[in-house]
C-alpha cells in the first residue's frame, strides 16, 4: 500500500496537518481503510497543501519593520 508517510511525523495544530506529509489526522487514521482510488487522490493534494502551507509559514513567521 503506498503511502506519503516519512516516519518524521510534525503535526501542526494550526494548519490541522503533519508538516512532514501533508496528511490530517482524519486521513493518517484512516488511510488503511481508504481505497487505493481514494489514497491517490489525496496523495495527488500533498503537494499542494505543503507548498500552501510553507509559503503561510514564511509570511506568518516575517516580521514587518
């Protein structure tokens, strides 16, 4: 079964994902369950979510002069 998991699991609270997949806790939990259709299509999103969620962490974290 493929899965986007990398064993370095940073789950952040504020973004309601692991920073290091990209998955929720609802799809962690449940991903054995989802069928092989269902997986690739969330594994198709991580990339988005992560590159979304990264650019959010840069603006959140500059500070304006």
């Amino acid at each position: 079964m493929q899965s986007p998991c990398n064993q370095t699991c940073n789950y952040n609270p504020q973004q309601g994902r692991c920073q290091s997949c990209g998955r929720s806790l609802d799809e962690i939990t449940h991903w054995s369950s989802y069928s092989d259709q269902e997986r690739a299509d969330i594994m198709g999103q991580l990339a988005t979510r992560l590159r979304t969620d990264a650019k959010g962490s840069s603006t959140a974290n500059r500070s304006d002069p």
